[in-house]
C-alpha cells in the first residue's frame, strides 16, 4: 500500500517489484499475489490495461490508518481501557494532534462525536 499511496496513481505489478527490487530480493509472484488480496479485502481497485493490471488505492493512507485503528478498538473486550492504554503510549506531539482532531469534530457537531455502535 506504501508504495501505491506514495506514487498516487494507478500501478502495475511490475512497477512495484521494480521498486522494491531496489531494497531486496522479491518474486514477481508475491507482489502480484498481496497486490490482489488488497484487491480483494477492498483497499486496491484494478483495471485492464492490455494483458496486464493497474492497481490504485481506493483510500487515503489516512483512512486506512483509522480503519485499522477502528478494528484494533473494536475487537477488545474492554474498549475504555484499550484508549486508555493506546492514549498512554502517545507522544506529546501525537496528543497534541488528538486535541486539535477533537476540536474539529466538535466544531462541525458540537454535541460531539456520535457514540459507537452498540452503545
């Protein structure tokens, strides 16, 4: 995904091998076959381009952050203490950042943020 995001435009297989070839030793088979299993869990769209593929993202590397972040929270069993421990591990700039987040939220809805599902 790194590479796709970075290039910001759809890519071949081929591209991305090239690319990674640059920092070790990788089977065209391989990129092909993460490159189509992100096809396939929705993050990489394709199209045809002769008899090959072009692969683009279908989300910002941003979103893909929270989606993951969303699925790491949901899947404990006590979601307050995972913020509390994820929150710790912040630095002081990345708090910083979660402050200025929730300002944002709060200022297009004021009530803020909705609850979660199942609340």
């Amino acid at each position: 995904m790194t590479r796709v995001w970075e290039w910001n435009r759809p890519v071949t297989v081929r591209e991305v091998l090239e690319d990674l070839s640059q920092d070790r030793t990788i089977a065209y088979t391989t990129v092909m076959t993460v490159m189509d299993n992100l096809r396939q869990k929705g993050w990489l769209r394709r199209t045809e381009e002769g008899r090959a593929y072009r692969y683009e993202a279908v989300s910002t590397r941003a979103a893909y952050a929270a989606a993951l972040m969303n699925e790491a929270w949901s899947a404990s069993d006590n979601p307050a203490a995972a913020l509390v421990h994820f929150f710790g591990m912040m630095s002081a700039e990345q708090r910083e950042a979660l402050r200025d987040a929730m300002r944002i939220i709060q200022s297009v809805d004021p009530s803020g943020p909705p609850e979660p599902e199942g609340r």
